[in-house]
C-alpha cells in the first residue's frame, strides 16, 4: 500500500518540479509562510467558484479561499466584470476618485461602529496604523495584546506571537503588554498597572479566526467596559472575521462596537487592500486641518502608493454590495453548518478522537476529543496547539490534498458562498477516506 506521502508525491510531479527551481529563487522555495511544505507545496494555475486546479491538472475543492479574503469564491463574475472594466479606466490616477467613496460607504453601511475610513494595502499596515492612532490619540505608548493573537508580522504585532521574532528590536516589546487570550482578570490588573496604556488589540473570535477561542461575547463585554472604563482603545482585528463572522462582522455578531476596526481581505474582494475604520476623532488625527501646530506637530503621517487603488476600490464595493444585499452569508454559514456536523458524524463513526468546531463560515478541526458545544472550543489553547502541531495533521493535510481538497494552515476549512451541498458532501467523502488513510500509515 503506498503511504500518503507516496501518493502525494506521486500525483505532483509539475509542483516538484517547480519547486526545485523556486527553491534557488525564493527563500524557503516559497512567496508565504504557511505555502512552506514538505517535501514540496502544491502549485495552482486557476480557480472558479470553490474549486481550483493544479499545474498537473488535479482539482481541488478549495477552503483557502484566499487565505479569507474569497468569501466569493474564484474569479466571482460580478467582481471580474468589475476589475476588467476598471482595469481599462486605469490602475492608479495618482488622485482621490469616485470608487474610494463607494468603498468606504459600502464598508459603512455594515459596520455602524466606522464612522471614518482610511484605506491601506494590506491587514498588517492597518494594525501597524490602529496601533500608531491609539498611540498618537491618547498621547500613551503601550499596547495589550492576546498572547497567540495574529496582526500580521511589522515589529508590534509580533509580541506574543508563536513564531520566533529575530530582526525585531527589543525597545518594541517594551511597548507591548501580552496578556492570556480570553483572560479579563489578566486585563484588568494590566490597565490598573500600568497608566501608560494607549489601546488593546484583539481577533475578536480567537487567535487565528477562533482556532483558539474563548467565550467571546462575555469576553468581548468585559474588554469594552474595562477599555472605556480606562480610556484604552479598544481595537477589533477583523481582519478575517470582518464581513465573514457575520456581514458586519464579530462586532455586529456580538453586538459589541470597538474604537477601531482593522480590515482587509474581504474588505477588497479578493484583491489586495486594508483599511483601518472607526471612530472620527481618533481616524481624524491622519486629518489635516490647515493648521501648522497641529499638521506638523501632531497629525498623523500616512502616505502609501497604493491606498484606495481604483481595482482594489471596485473590487471591495462590488464585494460587500453583494454582501449587503443577497444572502451571501447566510450560504456560506449554512454550508459551513453542514460540513462541521459532516465531520463531527465521521469522527464518531471511525471512532477516531477529534472534533470540528467554530462559528459562522470558520470551521477548525482539532484531531482530540472535547466535550464543548461545537462552536466555541473549550480545550486548553497549548492541547489543541499541540494537537495541530502532530504529525497526523501533516497526514491529514497531505492525504487530503491527495483526495482533492485543499485546507487552510493545518486545521482550518473556510467557506464560501459558493461551495454547493454537492461540494460538502464530496469534501466529507474525502475526508473519510483521508482519515482512513492517516490510519493505514500508523499516525493515528
Ligand atoms: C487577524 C489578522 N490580522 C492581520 C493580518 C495581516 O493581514 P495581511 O496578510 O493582509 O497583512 C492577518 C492575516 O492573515 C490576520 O489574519
């Protein structure tokens, strides 16, 4: 019987191939960290929908999704019509246009929390910019963060991060506070230390879109009446769960409104872009007011060549105009509904210990036994990071891959309005035979 890693390397050769060469040519052979893979990552040539093909022709149904940011789906028709009619208009005008005001109104019209918007080009410049307008609005250096939560990779956001962080100053950390995920005691005693405190940022569903969760709307709760009792700026990371968790978000999820909203992803649907949102006069310190004291000496700076780019600009409109006026979550929710309850049926039928778990179209497997509602996962956050980390989820995302679907990081499935009950059903019969595979090789 050949292994899954035989079958793995048997069915790519063109990805081989290609990453032979990559590897003299990028470090690590690779464009992102988590595409790293051993003993090669898979190379795509193109996507529709929810499936996306390979350079030796397999397909795959695809829960990547764009790292997030494709709630719908490859090459959305309504989104290409949008970029190519834009893409002859011009790419950058160098100018203020039309489309960024229908972009930051249609971000708006679901996030009642942003009154004011500034656009950047990624999800780590807007939390680097969140960071830096706390800081400059409150005239205070330090910044709480969740231990494992994710801001993307500038100095600040790598506090309390998981991976390592050489290259990053240590005059960096000292302005950063990392306290335990979901711990509002640890909160609270870090704002009655420390005076100097300019705002608290999270992911409001867990670090990695809830991969490590925690009660979020007592949590969320909490974290607002202390910030306001204190004068901190609360800022949501929305980054992944903006437009997703619910269509405006955690927050309206919840019910809970932040200072500050940070985005993107979905935000530019599908194309690069981010943005930070929230309250005017905190947004307002990038405003220039024609006063000298205060644009020289107090305004925040924010340049950047592609902020509010015209594609990225059509792209987003055209993205949550469709968000806010078709069902869009609702499908994408329900068939993520379906396959956690799939995968929950499979593992209680092969006897095999583990359980999917998460919220709204954010579905995580963790190959263990819990006895947690299926929706916020109550394990211990070092066993599931441990879990994650074995080398039966290798097996699993390997095996897989081999069956035809390609899964987010090692243990998560994000859905998209465009994954259809038959794509579900196909992902559960793979994944059946995957499980029994992990099995065959003795990871299990
Ligand atoms: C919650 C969160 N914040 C920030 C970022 C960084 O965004 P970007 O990759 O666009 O820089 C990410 C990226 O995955 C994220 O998940």
């Amino acid at each position: 019987m050949p292994t899954i890693l035989d079958e793995y390397v048997a069915k790519h050769p063109g990805s081989a191939q290609r990453y032979t060469e990559a590897l003299t040519l990028f470090p690590g052979g690779v464009t992102h960290d988590t595409r790293y893979a051993q003993p090669f990552p898979l190379y795509m040539t193109h996507g529709t929908g929810p499936r996306k093909w390979d350079v030796d022709g397999n397909e795959y149904i695809d829960y990547v999704s764009g790292h997030g940011a494709l709630l719908l789906g490859h090459s959305h028709p309504a989104i290409v019509d949008a970029v190519t009619k834009q893409i002859v208009r011009g790419t950058h005008l160098g100018a203020s246009t039309d489309e960024e005001i229908r972009w930051v109104k249609a971000i708006k019209a679901l996030i009642p929390s942003v009154e004011k918007v500034r656009f950047h080009s990624s999800g780590t410049e807007a939390t680097l910019m969140a960071m830096r307008l706390a800081r400059a609005y409150t005239g205070k250096n330090k910044i709480i963060k969740m231990q494992d939560h994710f801001h993307g990779w500038h100095d600040y956001a790598m506090a309390g991060s998981d991976r390592p962080a050489p290259g990053v100053p240590e005059a960096s950390w000292g302005t950063m506070i990392v306290v335990p995920s979901g711990d509002l005691n640890a909160v609270e005693r870090a704002l009655s230390n420390d005076s100097d405190v300019a705002a608290l940022i999270l992911e409001p569903t867990g670090a990695h879109y809830g991969q490590l969760p925690f009660d979020a709307p007592n949590f969320l709760k909490g974290l607002r009446d202390l910030t306001a009792q204190h004068g901190v700026v609360l800022i949501f990371d929305e980054v992944v769960t903006g437009f997703r968790a619910s269509p405006g978000g955690a927050q309206v999820l919840y019910g809970i409104d932040p200072d500050l909203t940070t985005m993107a992803k979905i935000v530019a649907g599908g194309l690069p872009g981010g943005a930070v949102g929230g309250r005017a006069d905190i947004i307002d310190m990038i405003a220039h007011r024609g006063d000298p004291d205060w644009d020289n000496t107090h305004r925040v700076y924010h340049p950047g060549t592609f902020n509010a780019n015209p594609l990225s600009a059509v792209a987003g409109s055209t993205c949550l105009e469709l968000i806010a006026s078709q069902p869009i979550n609702q499908h994408a929710d329900a068939m993520a509904a379906r396959l956690k309850s799939g995968l929950n049926e499979i593992f209680g039928k092969m006897e095999v210990a583990g359980h999917a778990h998460g919220i709204a179209s954010m579905i995580h497997v963790v190959l263990a036994d819990c006895d947690c509602g299926r929706e916020i996962c109550t394990m211990p956050h070092r066993q599931i990071q441990e879990t994650t980390a074995s080398s039966a989820v290798t097996g699993l995302k390997r095996g897989l891959q081999n069956n035809g679907v390609d899964i987010m990081g090692r243990d998560a499935f994000l859905v998209s309005a465009t994954h259809t009950e038959g794509d579900i059903d196909q992902t559960l019969d793979a994944f059946e035979s995957t499980l029994a595979a992990v099995r065959e090789d003795g990871l299990l």
